[in-house]
C-alpha cells in the first residue's frame, strides 16, 4: 500500500507535537509495509511571515492531492493584531472549505489513570467514552451576508447562519455510521425553538433516521445540553450538531479530560481524504520547551490511519500504545508527569511499532 501525506507543522507547539506524531505514523507504516510518502506545507503565521497570506496556493494545492494532511497547530501573540482574511484562522477555515473537510469528529475519552486530573469529579467523568460531530464547512462561520456597514451607534455587524438540507444529511449519515459502528445512540443538538436553520436541521436528521432503524435518535436543545455534558458525559455516545455550536460543545467536552493535549480530532471530506490535528491551540508560552503533549497528535495520527488509509489495525495499535504509555505514568507535565515531547513519543513509537508488527496482539481496553 501507499499513501501520500502533506504535513502542516504550523506555529508554536505545532512543530513540536506535529513532529512527534509523524515519528510514530511513519514508524508503524514500516512496521506493517505501508510506503507512506510525506511532504511539508505551510499554513498560518509562519505562512504569513513567508509569503504574507495565512495559506498559500501551493500548500492548498498539495493538500488537494494528498491522502491525508496531518496538522500542528497555528497562531499566536505575533499575528493577533491581524484582521478578516490575513488572521491565521482564515488559512485553516480555507483548507477545511478548499478540501470539502464538512464533519469534524473529535473522540473524548477519560482515561481511568488520569480521571482524577480533571476539573470535575471523577465519579461524574469516569468512563466518558464520547464522540462529538461537528458540521464543519456551512452555518454562522460561511453564510452570506457577512458584513460590517456604518459607523457610530448604528454600526452594524450581521452574520448569517445558512445551511442547506444536503449539507444536514451528509454530516447526519458520517454520524449515525459512527453511532451504528459504537452503541448505537445518537444525540442530534440544535436550537429548533428559536432558530429557522435548526428546525431545518432537526427536521432533515429526522428523515436521514428513517435509514438507520437500529440507532437510537435523541435531540436535545444547546442550552440545556451544555448543562448535560458537564452532569452527565456517561449517558452520550454519538453527538452531532451545526457548525457554531459544534466549536463551543467540543471545546467544553475537552474539559472533561484532564488536558487538551489528550484529544485530538479529524475533519472528513466525502472521500477518503481527511485533516487530521490535535484540539489543542499553538500553546506559544511553551514552545521551543520540548514539553508539550504529544498524545493529542499522535491520537490525530491514528484517526488518519483509520479514516483515510483504512487500516484500522494500525489505528489501534497506536491506540492501545497511547493508552498503555499512560497506565505507565509517562506523562508530559500537564499531566503531572516529567517527560519530554521527545520522550513520550519514543515510548508511544516503540509500542505501536511492536504492535502493528504483531498483529495478533490485543488492543487494550
């Protein structure tokens, strides 16, 4: 098998956790015979510094063509005073619109070693075992008009939530497939009380759930199921929703573990290829450290394994890696723990390799 992979190290801890992802994917291609070819990419501020746009033709075109784009992270003080289309935002907005990448997915699992390193009980966090799907390339942050007109106190700013049956169904259909592959429950969030885009939206899940009888369909309305996911992560399996509030659910989910360096997500096109990064932002305070957690990227890493290059086996095996590493306390110091980037990849790498080698290995738990 081969496979073609454009990396976007991106700003900050970008390089860093990007680069230590990569180690461990190229490590278990070998391992299991895939001839994975990589080539680099810029996007974001370093993008700007170079070539003075967020994300140039050349990078968007090699992305195009690619498998599968494994990113860093991007941004950062240097740029913050930037505005509309020159905000390093607006390169990773492009691609995801460039690439048609329209379901973001985002796992959130606690891990039972670190349950008591989050912020909430561990009674109500332990066992959370969820995912988020988030429509990626429609809603508030694309629809038209988008403006800023006048001056004084009748400035104006209008943002327009627009969105189309098609673009409900298909990021609908990527979360019911998840939801049918796990336990078989899916919880659609909207605003349908108020909102004409979300009884749009409610009412399209409703029809693409007559094609999946054996998911169990739940919705629930943002307000109060923000307030749920805090109570009682537990009770939800799949999650899908609109673009706005998929942004702010996932980052609230991101609360229930014990880092965001744990969590790492993918956005899907209709195909196979795919943008894989990290949740986590480009951390600018420790970069150039070698201490930021790598366990997000190299989670990012298996999610390109699994969606784009469909081995499965080798997602799992980075997995069960990630996950043993962690039983073992070889933490980054967000984590408590005193290892490096370097480190925590050196131990991920020489599991995962053991493991894609030796297929016939158990994942773990």
């Amino acid at each position: 098998m081969t496979a073609h992979l454009v990396m976007i190290r991106g700003d900050g801890i970008g390089p860093e956790v990007c680069g230590a992802a990569a180690d461990v994917l190229l490590a278990v291609c070998e391992a299991a015979g895939v001839d994975l070819h990589v080539e680099e990419g810029l996007m974001g501020g370093r993008a700007i510094d170079e070539t003075g746009t967020p994300l140039p033709d050349d990078t968007r075109d090699r992305c195009l063509r690619a498998d599968a784009v494994l990113f860093g992270a991007l941004g950062g003080p240097k740029w913050d005073h930037l505005r509309g289309e020159q905000r390093c935002e607006q390169g990773l907005l492009r691609l995801r619109k460039a690439m048609d990448a329209f379901a973001n997915v985002r796992p959130v699992r606690v891990h039972a070693r670190l349950a008591g390193r989050s912020p909430l009980r561990r009674d109500v966090v332990e066992g959370t075992d969820l995912v988020i799907v988030r429509e990626l390339t429609g809603g508030a942050y694309f629809g038209q008009p988008r403006e800023r007109t006048g001056s004084g106190p009748e400035e104006t700013a209008r943002d327009s939530t627009v969105y189309t049956a098609r673009e409900v169904e298909r990021v609908a259909r990527v979360a019911f497939e998840l939801a049918r592959a796990r336990r078989r429950k899916l919880t659609s969030v909207d605003k349908a009380n108020v909102l004409v885009s979300s009884q749009l939206w409610r009412d399209t899940v409703e029809r693409v759930a007559a094609e999946y009888p054996d998911v169990e369909l739940q919705h629930e309305l943002v307000d109060s199921f923000a307030m749920h996911l805090v109570q009682q992560p537990r009770a939800y399996d799949v999650v899908v929703t609109e673009n706005l509030f998929g942004d702010i659910l996932s980052d609230e989910a991101g609360v229930l573990s014990a880092s965001l360096g744990l969590l790492p997500s993918a956005s899907l096109s209709e195909g196979s290829r795919g943008l894989y990064e990290p949740i986590h932002g480009s951390a600018p305070d420790i970069a150039g450290r070698g201490i930021a957690n790598p366990y997000g990227a190299i989670l990012s890493a298996a999610l390109l394994l699994r969606h784009s290059l469909q081995r499965d086996d080798l997602a799992l095996a980075i997995e069960a890696a990630v996950d043993d590493c962690i039983t073992e306390d070889l933490l980054t110091p967000d984590l408590g723990g005193t290892l490096t980037t370097a480190e925590v990849s050196t131990h991920v790498r020489r599991e995962a390799t053991r493991r894609a080698a030796s297929p016939a290995l158990e994942p773990a738990p």
